[in-house]
C-alpha cells in the first residue's frame, strides 16, 4: 500500500519511553496532522519516520517499501521543517534545484568550469531550470528566482522550503511545525498554500503542529498523541465531537471542554451534585464533559454562578463556577443579555451533546432515560 505506514514503533531515551507501540497509516494523497502536548513524542515519531532517528521496535514502510532500515536519503521522502534550512548564499532557484542537482548531476557536471563542457551537462541542466520554474510558478515564487534568502520575507522562505520539498515528487512528505515562525495573518494564508500544495500533488503527508487549529483546519484526519502513544485518529469533525478519551477531549477544542464530576448511581441515572441530568450510564464515578458553546442560561439545569464575562467579537465567553467548585464556560451569542458577577444562574444542555468518560478517562455511551429527568 503507498502512503506512509507505521506500525508499531517503540523508542526510549534512557528511562524515558518517547514512543509506545506507535501505529499509524497515512494512505495515498492523504494529509494527517498529529497533534499532542510538548514532549509527547511527535518529533521523535517524524525523525525515525524520516530516518534520522532509528526506531528500538517496529516499522516503517513508505510508499509499500519497507524503509524501516534504509538511510534517510534512500527512504524517497521529503521533508520541511519549522527553520527553513535554505542556503544563504544560493539564489530561490538554486535552493529550490538542490534536490535535482544531487540526484541528476553528476559530481563532474556540478563543478562551475568543467561542468559546462562536460556531454549531456547542458541538456541536464535546462531539465532542471523547466520543472524549477514550473515549481516556482505553483508557488508564485517566479519573480524571485534570482533573489537570495536574505531577501525574503519568512513566508516566502518557508514556500521556498516547500518548493524544494516538492520539485523531488517524493512518495511521502514530512512537515515538523513548519509555520511556526511566521506571524498570525500569514500562518492562516500559508496554512491554505501547504493544503492546496498537498491536494495538486497528491501525496501522504504527516504534519506535526502544537496548534489544535492548524490541525483542525488542515487535516483530512486528525492523530492525538499523549505521553509516547496515539489515543485517537479520526477526522476533525469526529476527534472535535466524539472524542474517546478525555484527554483527546480536553486537549481539542479552545476554550477547553468543561468537565464535572458526576456519577451514575446504581438505577444508571447520572446525577451532578446529586441532581438528575437526563442521563443514563453504567454505574460508578464519571466525568460529565459539555463543550461551551453547548451550554446556555435556561429556568432549570447545572446550578452555577457568573463569574466574569470575555467579549470575543463573534460571541461572548460567560465564566461560572458550577456548586461543586468547578470552572465552567459558556461560548453565548454576543446579543445574549450578560449577567452580572454573582448572579445565580442554571445552565442548560442538550443530552444529546453531553459526553460521558468514566474513572479511567475512556468514553462510555450515555443514553437518554425512558422518562427524560431535569434539565
Ligand atoms: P515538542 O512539541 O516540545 O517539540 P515533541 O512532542 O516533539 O515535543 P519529542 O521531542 O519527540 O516531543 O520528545 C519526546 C520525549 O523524549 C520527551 O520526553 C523528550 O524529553 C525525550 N527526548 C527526545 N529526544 C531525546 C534525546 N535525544 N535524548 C533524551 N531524551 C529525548
């Protein structure tokens, strides 16, 4: 199968297990962000994948080739990083024909003087200027062929980066926070550029970002990763509204998830502070996770109090404090009438929304009871 796969990858440092039976498959054309807290293992996951790093257990196959004991060189994947890594004193065009000058010419060809007379050197040469402008036309970089890094603008050096990535047509792309250094207005418009660059050139990407957003917006599927192990790839939509665990719910979505302690008494019904919520689930302790905007001021509901008020533009944040202690948020309408710190307020939800983890974080189905109970 081409894309990328992964299967079962393990890595320590000493006495720390960077990476715990990693699996994972990026098919053909697919683009896949993993996403995880500092130091959860991701970029150790892209050094071995790219084979800078090489793995204590497992295998890596790219494009249906087992490369999992090849070099780097030899694995036909290409890969951007968040420091561009271009050569200052080399043109746009020059940095951009880097790849196809190592793999087309030869050491002869590539020396300035004797290179030009050598056969077939010319020929080679004018090859390797066509798919450098055709490159750097996808990318908008033609009227800055000549020019050197140093005078570009991080963006443009980043899709210089990208150029150079993709002018090999390798079988899988590698990208390690490669917007990391640009500033907000450009992220979102480079963001765009890397997606539209993967769709025309169809290939398997991996992407490693902190950013939740990046991952959210770009990504045909969404890999979580905590503490060395994967806990859920799915597409964003899913990972956003049906997350299995509940440090994939917590980890996506900004503000985070609130979460309440709750519990499932012995008839199923799940009580918060000892009230009904329209609940029903296994019995024993849980985690009653509701994201902000799916909870709003009602007559009935979770007993809270206004805390403060954020206005955000497109909405308001409303933040409250729920009986038990607990921080909750509310994302409201930015017309929605804001009640004054103190206020005791009830919190609505819809049942059908709510999510339910038991003690060990995993999601356990929660089901409306026959005879719906408050809220
Ligand atoms: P960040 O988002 O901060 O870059 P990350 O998810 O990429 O983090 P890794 O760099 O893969 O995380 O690190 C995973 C774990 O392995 C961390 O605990 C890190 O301290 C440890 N680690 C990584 N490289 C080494 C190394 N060469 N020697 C020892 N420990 C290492």
């Amino acid at each position: 199968m081409a894309g990328i796969q992964i299967s079962s990858v393990a890595k320590r440092f000493g006495a720390v297990a960077a990476l715990n039976d990693v699996s994972l498959t990026v098919g053909q054309g697919e683009f896949i962000a993993l996403v995880g807290p500092s130091g959860c293992g991701k970029t150790t996951l892209m050094r071995i994948v790219a084979g800078i790093e090489s793995a204590d257990a497992g295998r890596i196959l790219v494009g249906g080739r087992d490369v999992t004991r090849s070099r780097a060189a030899d694995r036909d994947i290409a890969m951007v990083f968040q420091s561009y890594a271009l050569y200052p004193h080399l043109t746009v065009a020059q940095n951009i024909a880097v790849p196809l000058a190592m793999r087309r010419l030869s050491g002869a060809d590539r020396l300035p003087l004797l290179g030009r007379f050598l056969p077939g050197a010319a020929r080679r040469r004018a090859a390797i200027a066509q798919d450098v402008a055709a490159v750097a036309r996808s990318l908008g970089l033609e009227a800055m062929l000549d020019r050197r890094p140093g005078q570009l603008s991080g963006g443009q050096r980043q899709r210089v980066a990208l150029a150079r990535a993709i002018i090999r047509r390798p079988a899988a792309f590698l990208m390690d926070e490669p917007l990391s250094n640009l500033d907000a207005a450009l992220r979102v418009q480079t963001r765009r550029e890397i997606v539209d660059i993967h769709r025309a050139a169809g290939v398997a990407t991996l992407y490693v970002t902190h950013d939740q957003t990046e991952a959210l917006t770009m990504a045909d599927r969404v890999a979580v990763m905590m503490a060395g192990r994967i806990l859920q790839v799915a597409t964003p939509e899913e990972i956003y509204a049906d997350p299995q665990d509940l440090r994939v719910a917590t980890f996506i979505g900004s503000p985070r998830i609130n979460t309440l302690a709750a519990e499932a008494g012995a008839d199923g019904v799940v009580r918060l502070a000892g009230e009904a919520v329209g609940l029903v689930a296994t019995p024993g302790p849980l985690t009653l996770a509701l994201r902000p905007e799916d909870l709003w001021i009602a007559e009935s509901g979770i007993a809270a109090t206004a805390e403060a008020v954020e206005f955000l533009g497109e909405s308001v944040l409303l933040h409250a404090r729920h009986a038990s202690g607990e921080p909750v948020i509310l994302r409201l309408p930015p017309e929605a009438p804001r009640p004054r710190p103190g206020t005791a307020l009830r919190l609505g939800f819809d049942p059908a929304r709510a999510l339910l983890f038991d003690a060990a974080g995993r999601r356990v189905a929660a089901h409306a009871p026959a005879e719906r109970a408050l809220v």
